[in-house]
C-alpha cells in the first residue's frame, strides 16, 4: 500500500501544477475577473488535495483598500493578463522574488 504524500511533497508537486494552471488561464483569460476565477478554482482545488482549509475571500474592504481576493494573509490583486508587457512583467516578478 502506498504511503501518503507529505504536505511538503503535495505542495511541492502542486507549484509546478498551479503554475501551468495559472498561465494556461492567462493566456486564455479576456478579463481580469476571468484570471481571477480561474485561480481561485485552481487553489481551491490544491486545498482539496492538501486537506487544508484554505478560504478566499473576494472584492471585500479591508484596511483602507479593495484586494481583489484575500487568503487568509495573503492579498492578491490581479491585473488583466494583456496589460502587462514583457519588459513590466519582468519587473513585477523581480518584485516577488
């Protein structure tokens, strides 16, 4: 019988997964608010498979903003995928690294 995969190995392998997903739905996406579904099913999903309780909260006030959504800690606010040129999103990403 096999063993459970460990939460590391399940987010290990769920990076790669999410990452593909997440381009994919870029490249499909004709709005931000497509984006913005499209990754909120993509995470709820590697909550799914993680057994993790991970709960989103979407276009609500906090502070003295509007994040598209919440997790938990975790603010993201989506951009709509042709806004951003090559040169843009080289920098955006150095900015999260």
């Amino acid at each position: 019988m096999d063993k459970p995969a460990s939460l590391d190995e399940i987010v290990s392998h769920s990076a790669i997964v999410l990452a593909d997903q997440i381009q994919k739905a870029a490249a499909w996406a004709k709005s931000e608010m497509d984006l913005q579904v499209e990754v909120a099913g993509a995470l709820k999903e590697f909550a799914r498979r993680a057994q993790i309780t991970l709960e989103g909260h979407h276009n609500v006030t906090i502070a003295t903003g509007r994040p598209d959504s919440v997790y938990g800690s975790v603010i993201v606010e989506y951009k709509d995928p042709n806004t951003l040129s090559p040169t843009k999103g080289r920098r955006a990403k150095s900015k999260t690294d």
